[in-house]
C-alpha cells in the first residue's frame, strides 16, 4: 500500500469519527431546546399566575392592622413616660426657686 492510501483511510476514519461525534453533539442541543421549551412554558405560566394574584388594599389593611395597633400602643407609653419625666423636672425646678 502506498502512503496516498494510508493517507485516504486515515482521512475516511478521522471524518467518520468527527460526523459520530457532531451527531451526538447535535442530538444533545436538540434535548436542551426541548428542555428549554418545556422550562419557559413553565416560567411564563407563573409569571400569568403571580401577575394575577397580588394583595388587595383589605388584605394588606387587614394584616398591618396589629402592628399599627402595637406602634399606637409603644406611642401612648412613650407620651405618659415623656409626659411624667417632664412633669418631675418641672417639679424639681420649682422647688430649687423655692428653696
């Protein structure tokens, strides 16, 4: 055998082995796109639903309705504390003039 045949066996299994392989790399993407396909169906479906199911104006009173109560209550305390402090320093000036 001549080297021009060695040559053209080599050449004829290297490009059998590079088609096996961009086959195999072409059925992969195709698996991927069908996966993708699949995933963004999915993704715009949730979108649809999380678009549709926001919380009205009486669901968030409804929920914030304790807080405001407790930070109306921390409120009244502060007021009665700061009322009596004021009331106490008040009282103890009076009584140095006095004195």
């Amino acid at each position: 055998m001549t080297y021009q045949e060695y040559f053209n066996i080599l050449l004829g299994l290297v490009a059998f082995v590079g088609s096996w392989w961009m086959k195999a790399v072409w059925s992969s993407i195709a698996k991927h796109d069908k996966s993708d396909a699949i995933l963004l169906e999915k993704i715009n479906g949730l979108e649809l639903l999380i678009a549709n199911n926001f919380a009205t104006k009486a669901d968030l009173d409804k929920a914030s309705s304790p807080v405001v109560k407790r930070l109306d209550k921390m409120e009244s305390i502060e007021v009665l504390i700061a009322t009596h402090y004021v009331t106490k320093t008040i009282s103890l000036r009076s009584l140095k003039h006095c004195l």
